[in-house]
C-alpha cells in the first residue's frame, strides 16, 4: 500500500468519520490530557526541576499523535540535537503541542501566552512545570515579560515559542511576532526554525473534529545569530518567517500566496508569489 498523501480537508468530513471522531477520538483526547496533566500535578509536588514534567508531556504528546490516528515524519531530525537554541514553528492547531512534546527528543520550556497561565488546570500545569508566560497583547509588556525566557536559555534550557502567536485561520503561515528573534539575540543563542505540515487538515481551528493526516515537521539548518544585534529584530524575523515558510510551502499541497505589486499591472509586470520570495 502506497503512503498516504496530504490532501486538502473534506468539508464537510464524510459521516463515518465524525462518528469516529466525537465518539473516540475527541472523547480520548481530553481523557489524556486530563489524565497525564493531572499526572504531571502530582508530580510537580516533589520534581522541582520540571524533568518529570516533561517526560509526562511527552508520553502525553505521544499518546495524542496516536489518537488522532496521524502518523509523524521528521525530516531533517540531525538538527533536533537538543542544543541551547529558540525553536520556532508555525502554528496550525491545537494538536501542534503534543505533537511537538512527542517527537522533540529532549527537555525544553515552552513560551506562552499568559493568559492561558490564568486558566485552570492548563495554567496550574503551564506554571508548575517551568513554562514562560509572554504578553503578546502589549508590546512593551511582552518584551518585558520575555526576560524570564532569556533567563531560562542562560540557563542552558532550550525553549519552543510559536512566533505567530496564534493559530492561523487559514493554514499559511501568518505574520511573526519578533519574540524568537529579540530571544536569540539576547541570549546568544541559534534559531532552530521548523515547519509543521498537515495538523491544519488534521484539526483546524474551531472544529472539534479529527481528521487523520500525515503530518511533517520539517526541520531547517540552525540560524547563527551572533551577527545580530537588537536594532536587527526585524531583520532576523524576517529571515526566520522567510525560513519556515519555506520549509511549508516544500512540503504541503498549499500554494504561497500571490503577493501584490505596485501598478503591476500597468507596467506589464507579473505579480510576485510567495514562491518567488521563499525561493
């Protein structure tokens, strides 16, 4: 049997399978990530260091990835080495965390929003196990708030943030914040940029039904950021955006989208695609 291949999401999905998945797959989803999230409760009682934690997250992650019925590829897998680094992917859905908890081979912290850490239970957990809570909403407040993250990878931790910031409507990557870039900067640190491909078409935003996909998490070389200073965030983040997308449009069936051009057509200019840019 050939390897299944991404295709874009049935809409609607066929009956069969939004049965299976409210009747199992949703259901054994918030199952496991009540289980091991209380499992990692218990476990932050004595295990201080957010060790336990982890490997409870990753047996989460893992067990999640199996439920959803997706089968993950790693391309590029040299590069996840467990370096001190700021590893940034785009962000698709909610399957994106535990996917990541069960393939990334080593400890790390991950960077989120702070009003999750307000939540019950998530932000318990998110609080407890050493996460770092960042202000997306306020500028100023959000470069403050990235001080404890520059603290963690001082500390020889490795840290994962979502550069978007949020999960994309529409399955392209969005606009970056310049969080990953300020981090590296800071810290002295690489970027280790990553793309993932297909939980978009597993579970969009604002659907609670699975649909079992391939999904990819394509791996790009480490960016050097010793050549950078602060006044070049925005540079940085650009090459870092530049990068994943990249990574995406190599691997998905989604074509870049079509970027405008000044009087393109009066001028008998073709109109430059993302494919142009990231090419």
């Amino acid at each position: 049997m050939s390897p299944k291949v991404l295709e874009p999401r049935p809409n609607p999905l066929p009956l069969g399978a939004r049965i299976v998945s409210f009747c199992y797959r949703a259901p054994l989803f918030f199952l496991a990530t009540g289980f091991f999230g209380s499992l990692s409760l218990v476990a932050s009682l004595w295990d201080k260091s957010g060790k336990q934690q982890h490997r409870i997250a990753q047996l989460w992650g893992r067990t999640i990835t199996r439920v959803s019925g997706s089968r993950v590829t790693v391309l590029n897998g040299r590069y996840l080495d467990g370096r001190v680094a700021v590893y940034a992917a785009n962000h698709l859905s909610y399957t994106d965390t535990p996917v990541l908890f069960g393939i990334l081979p080593f400890q790390f912290r991950i960077v989120a929003r702070h009003d999750l850490f307000k939540l019950p239970f998530i932000g318990w957990h998110l609080t407890r196990s050493g996460q770092v809570p960042v202000n997306v909403t306020n500028p100023r407040a959000s470069i403050s708030s990235l001080g404890s993250a520059v603290k963690t990878l001082k500390s020889g931790m490795p840290v994962f943030i979502f550069p978007e910031g949020g999960r994309t409507q529409t399955g392209h990557p969005e606009e970056f914040l310049k969080g990953p870039a300020f981090l590296a900067i800071r810290a002295g640190v690489p970027i280790i940029p990553m793309a993932l491909i297909g939980t978009h078409e597993l579970l969009p935003i604002h659907s609670a039904e699975f649909h079992p996909v391939p999904v990819t998490l394509a791996v790009g070389e480490p960016i050097d950021t010793s050549a950078y200073s602060i006044r070049q965030v925005e540079e940085l983040t650009g090459r870092v955006r530049d990068t994943i997308s990249r990574l995406y449009y190599e691997h998905s069936y989604l074509e870049p989208p079509a970027l405008p051009t000044a009087d393109a057509g009066s001028h008998g200019e073709e109109h430059e695609t993302a494919e142009n840019r990231y090419s």
